[in-house]
C-alpha cells in the first residue's frame, strides 16, 4: 500500500523505521507533505542565494533569517498549523524569485531553484513528488537527511541568537551551501560525510553563537535553587525554549498580580540573573514536554509556548494555549512580532487574571546553574576532587526526554550509578534523574544540569576544560563517558558536533536514529564508537572498566 506520508527524523518514529500513515508526533500527512514542500523550496533558495554570494553578492540578514525559520518551524513538535506552511512556501517562493533574477548564469541550478507555483492545487501536487524517499540510494538519503537534521538544530540555535540581535553571516551561508548541496546528484558517498562532519564543526560554531547572545544579554548563570511548588496567585507558564519571549512577559507582567511559571525546557531561566530581578517569576511548574497534557490541565492558567516541543492539545486547555515564534496549533492564538521585535502579551495577561491559580502538583525545590561559567569557578575544587579519588567519572547524560517507557533506563542508570561519579546534564533528558536525591560529593551536586539542550555547548567547554586542567592530549583520556538520550533535530547538531570534537565513544539512546542506513551507521560505528544502550547494568560497568 502506498505511504499517506514518510517521516524519521525523531526517535519516536513508528517502529523505529518511519511514521508512514500519522505522525506519532501528531502531524497529520498533508501537514508532513507541507513540511517536505517547505525543506525543498528552501534548498532552493539556498541554491539561489549561494550562487550569489559565489558572483561577489551579498545576501541580506532577513533572507539569511528566513532560511533559519523555515528549517525550525519544520523541527518535530514545532508547529501543526497547516495555514502557515502553504503561507510560507508562497513567501520563500517570492523570495527565491526575486533573488533568481539576479542570477547571471542560470544553466546549473538545480530544479528546486527554478520551480514556482501560483496556487495550492500547484502546491499539493509538488509536495506528492519531493518527499525523503524520493531519493532511492539509501546511503545518499541517509547522509542528506543527517545533514539536514542537523541544519534543523543548527537553525534552532541561530533563531535564538537572531532573537537577541547576534547574528553570523559565514554560519547562514554554510547552512545554506550545505542545504543546497543535497541536491546535488553529483556528491559522493565520501563528500557528504565530509559534508556532515563540517556539519558538526559549524554547529559548534552555531552554539557558541547563542551561548555568547544569551550569557551577554542575560548573564552567566549561576547556581540557584528554583521552586517547585505554587504559589496563590493566577499565573502564566511558558514552555519552549526562548528566552526574549519570556523576557518580555516578564517585563509587561511585571505589576499584574500574575505569576510567570517555567515548564520543561523554560528551567534553565531561572540560572540567569538577569530574570532575577523579577520578583513573580516564581518557580518551575511540571516537568519534561510530553507530561503537558496533564500537567497544562492541572496548571489552570494560560500557556505560552514559545518554540518547538508543542504536543496537540487537549480540547479542555485548548483555550489557553497561546503560541509565538516557529510554535503554531491550529485553533490556538498566535502572538508575532512586529517590526522592532516587540510582542503584545496582554492578552495572555488578562486572561490569566480570570483564571485560578495552580494545582499543587509536587513541593521542593531543585538545584541548577552550572553552565560553563560557573563550573569553571569550581575548577579546582573538581580537579582536586578527582585527583584524590572523591569523583572516579563524570557521565555526559544530557539530550532529550521522551513518552517511550524504555527512557526510564535514565533513571535507573542514573540510581545504579556509584556514589563517587557525577552527571553532567543539559536538555530536558534532567527530567528522568534531576528530582532524585542522589547527594554530593565534598559539596558538589551529582547532577550538575548546564540548561537547555541549547546549552549543550557548556558541556563541551567543561570537557575541554577538564581536558587542559588534567593536561592531556585527547579528550577521551578523560574519566568522562556519554550516556546521551535523543529525540529530535537538537540532539542531532549535538552528536555532530561532539564528532567533530573528536569524542568518540558515545552511547545513544533509546534506540538509534531511524535516519541511519546500515552502511551509515557503521561508519559512525568503526569511526567514532557509536553504539546503542544495553542494560544498565551492563552499561555502567562497561562505562567504569
């Protein structure tokens, strides 16, 4: 029977091979035929644009701007609405027209440059003919889609970065080299893994941007202990991972009488001491993405969901669900920018005020703030630590969370853990083992969480760090091992990233990605020491041998 549609960019994938009737995510097929349609009229415009910058061109920012939106709004959980990729194919259309114009020599563009279209009929049968599968060698599709995948989460870092005006001209035209290229029939199996590793290299690059726009806006953060009870007050929870949005609801919320609640990935704010200044921005409510069902029901007041990680919601807290930035449901309000970046939120603010305040759901507080910064203030308490035998390993486990039950391996892997070894952690995966009592060692917690998955690249500054403190020459000499959980297109510029760093080693979980044929697979296998998780017993002892 023909596939209705075919996706295998998350972990969720049916069957751990492709979701071809529904997305488990909960996208239906049209909206993936869409989403497909929107990835190939934007390696168009890349072709475009990086045609003209090889004729001496220059690319304007919002052109470099609306590549990075188009990839993440098509990031898993990111964005139902149907409305706003045919809006957005026509506009990247128009876009890629009025660049191709420009374009001296047309001969050697590729069709996805050329196509255009006037209305959806045009629209809805393009998107039947330029799906994944279109490309038959499995190899070539493998190594496209991780090149893509990990664009998808080097667009996410960008996105943020661009939101608090830091911006990298050689990251946007390498993303779209990069995407244009996989269009190209010519490459060889040997380019584009040479291709996925620069990847990796730029996404590092992408990380550090954000890292520098979020610790020079915000501040580096430091250690802090958020509340995880309620208060009495009406409140507002914001989920996603953008921290401009929750900077301006905080700012117009400021003197309402309502309370600003983090969900899942919105944590790590409280690190920042810009945000502490704001004496109702209260504490964390609930934990990673796929609890907000339950847990949007039980908060009583309005959402904000201000990127990726939406699940469709339940028709009961429908209502309250507002949606800003790559975020978009159908049937929700969309709050966007205007010209000079400000967001009116007062809707949100109002209707908050209308509401009761939060269900209890757990009491306690739990401790972060240990990006790069702030590790490297307790340096020499961790060396010396090390050094006289207190700490035997640190483990990597940072990533994502996830509904499947085999994720509570991370918890168990985490209580299984001896006492003398300490979790480096970033991502929602802190969600399976951040609310455990698992005690510290001379005073430093066992889980030190770095924040977001965006903040993956403080974990990468500790390793090297560690690395130049214990003065070695490879980083896998360290008493340091990768037990990393994986979900979506983040985690992906992640692993291409530690790649290029040259970690090797590194355990990936709970399955490996769908995306990886065979023969790509053992490449990562024979090269880097790729592998799946086991028992957890039999990991931790394999980890400490």
């Amino acid at each position: 029977m023909e596939n209705k549609m075919f996706c295998y960019q998350c972990q969720e994938t049916a069957g751990c091979t492709g979701c071809t009737k529904f997305g488990v995510c909960g996208k239906s097929p049209d909206l993936a035929r869409m989403q497909d349609l929107l990835i190939y009229v934007t390696k168009g415009l890349s072709a475009v644009t990086t045609t003209l910058r090889a004729q001496g061109e220059s690319i304007p920012a919002h052109v470099n701007h609306y590549v990075t939106i188009n990839l993440f709004t098509t990031i898993t959980n990111a964005n139902f609405d149907d409305e706003i990729f045919y809006q957005r194919v026509f506009e990247t259309l128009n876009l890629k027209n009025e660049l191709l114009a420009k374009v001296a020599d047309k001969t050697n563009l590729p069709e996805a440059a050329l196509w255009t279209a006037t209305d959806r009929e045009e629209l809805d049968e393009k998107s039947t003919k330029v799906g994944i599968l279109t490309t038959e060698n499995e190899d070539i599709r493998s190594l496209r889609e991780l090149i893509i995948y990990g664009l998808k989460g080097l667009a996410a870092y960008m996105k943020h970065a661009n939101e608090l005006k830091y911006d990298n001209e050689e990251i946007s035209a390498f993303m779209q080299k990069a995407l244009a290229s996989t269009l190209n029939d010519q490459l060889t199996i040997d380019e584009l893994i040479a291709l996925t590793l620069e990847t990796g290299k730029v996404g590092v690059d992408g990380m550090a941007l954000l890292d520098a726009a979020n610790t020079g806006t915000y501040g580096n953060p430091e250690i802090t202990k958020v509340n995880i009870g309620v208060g009495t007050r009406p409140g507002i929870l914001v989920s996603g991972h953008d921290l401009r949005d929750l900077e301006q609801l905080l700012e117009q919320s400021k003197d309402s009488g309502v309370d600003i609640y983090t969900h899942s990935e919105m944590l790590p704010a409280h690190y920042y001491p810009a945000f502490k200044k704001y004496n109702h921005f209260v504490g964390n409510y609930g934990n990673a993405w796929w609890k907000q069902k339950e847990e949007f029901e039980s908060f009583n007041g309005p959402i904000l969901m201000t990127t990726n990680c939406v699940v469709p919601p339940a028709p009961s807290y429908k209502n309250r669900l507002f949606t800003t930035g790559a975020a978009g449901v159908p049937g929700c309000k969309h709050i966007d920018r205007d010209e000079n970046g400000y967001k009116d939120f007062s809707e949100i603010i109002e209707l908050a005020k209308t509401c009761q305040a939060p269900t209890e759901i757990e009491k306690g507080e739990i401790i972060g703030g240990f990006a790069h910064a702030q590790v490297f203030a307790l340096a020499d308490q961790v060396v010396e630590a090390v050094k006289s035998g207190a700490i035997r390993k640190f483990f990597v486990m940072a990533g994502c969370d996830g509904r499947q039950k085999a994720r509570n391996y991370y918890t168990d892997f985490a209580k299984a853990l001896p006492k003398d070894t300490v979790i480096l952690t970033a991502g929602c995966a802190k969600y399976k083992y951040n609310k455990l009592d698992l005690g510290d060692i001379n005073g430093i917690p066992r889980v030190l969480d770095a924040g977001q998955c965006n903040d993956s690249y403080s974990l990468a500054l500790i390793a090297l760090k560690l690395k130049e403190a214990f003065e070695l020459t490879d980083i896998n000499e360290l008493p340091l091992a990768f037990n990393i959980a994986w979900y979506e297109q983040k985690a992906v510029i992640v692993l291409l990233s530690l790649l290029y760093l040259g970690v090797k080693n590194i355990h990936l979980g709970p399955t490996l990605p769908a995306f990886l044929s065979p023969n790509v697979a053992k490449v990562l296998v024979e090269n880097f020491g790729i592998s799946g998780i086991g028992t957890v017993e039999d990991d931790i002892k394999l980890f400490l041998e």
